[in-house]
C-alpha cells in the first residue's frame, strides 16, 4: 500500500516504478525474481495509477513502519 510514497511519490515515484518493472528480472543472484510480463506504457501508467490510489487509502497506519 505504500510504494507509490516509498519509491518517491509524485516527486519520481512514477518514474522508478516503471523503470523497476521493465527491468525484471534483474538475473541477481540470491534474489526473488519477478517476471517480466511486457506490459504496455498505458499499462505501466494504470498500475502506477492504482499504486497511487492505494497509498492515498487511510490504512490506520499499516504497515507499522515505511518498508512494510
């Protein structure tokens, strides 16, 4: 619920998240990999959209601290 603030909010957070997903998967070694699901711009920007949307919903301060 707080990517969209924890990524930089509407200073980049908007950028990075599209940049993060379009980089996946990263090939690190050790790390969990998401897949990369070759979404469109107009897709990138409706979940960035939605991310938004979720971090601006009143969760009664969870998660308990910014990292989740």
């Amino acid at each position: 619920g707080n990517v969209y603030v924890r990524r930089g909010g509407d200073a980049g957070g908007k950028d990075f998240i599209k940049a993060w997903i379009k980089a996946q998967p990263t090939k690190t070694p050790g790390r969990r990999q998401m897949p990369q699901f070759n979404l469109t711009e107009q897709q990138l920007d409706d979940l960035v959209a939605f991310l938004k949307y979720t971090s601006e919903i009143n969760t009664a301060k969870w998660p308990p601290n910014i990292e989740g």
